[in-house]
C-alpha cells in the first residue's frame, strides 16, 4: 500500500511566497498532496500548520516529513523483502526461454 501511494505522490517545483530568499525554487512534496493521497489510505493527517517565519503571523501547511519518511521505509522494506522471490521467478522464466529455444533449435536441424 505505501508503495503504491509513493507512486502516486507528485515531486513538485515551487517558490515559496515568503521565502527569506527572493525566488529561491524548491522541489517537494506539497501537504494537499499528501494528505489526499496518504489521509484517504490510512486516516491519519500528514500535514501541519506551522508560522511563516518573519510574516507577521501567517501560517503555511508543510508535510510532516517523519511520517512520510517511515512510508517510504515500509515501501523499502516491502520491496528488498520481495526480491528473493523477484529472482526466483526470474530464473524459472529464464530456464522456460532457455528450454524453448533448445526445442527450436533442434527441431530446425532435425
């Protein structure tokens, strides 16, 4: 599930409003996305409110990046835990191929 969420989940360009830093790009992941494709799967919010530091007050919702970090540690997990069996399948379908095409092989010098 948390691989398949990852997938979904956009790397976004974007400049912050009130950057400290005057067009300074960034490249993440935005809370709304976040929280729409991660909130719907396992209800929990992945997004905080936190001030905008030096604009009087106002506040911008930012991704909690501890709690996407251990999805993606789930999803990587997942994933090496499957390899095992990835490669096992791998072989067999390499012997099949291998095996049709001796079969081939020696029905065309026959």
């Amino acid at each position: 599930l948390a691989a398949d969420a990852l997938r979904k989940l956009p790397i976004q360009r974007y400049e912050m409003a009130h950057d400290t830093v005057s067009g300074r790009v960034h490249y993440g992941v935005l809370a709304a996305d976040a929280q729409k494709i991660f909130g719907n799967i396992y209800n929990e919010r992945l997004s905080r409110e936190e001030l905008v530091p030096g604009a009087g007050g106002l506040t911008r919702a930012v991704v909690d990046s501890s709690i996407l970090f251990m999805h993606g540690l789930s999803a990587l997990r997942k994933l090496m835990n499957e390899i095992p069996q990835r490669i096992d399948e791998t072989n067999l379908a390499l012997q099949r191929v291998t095996s049709v095409a001796s079969d081939l092989l020696n029905i065309s010098t026959s």
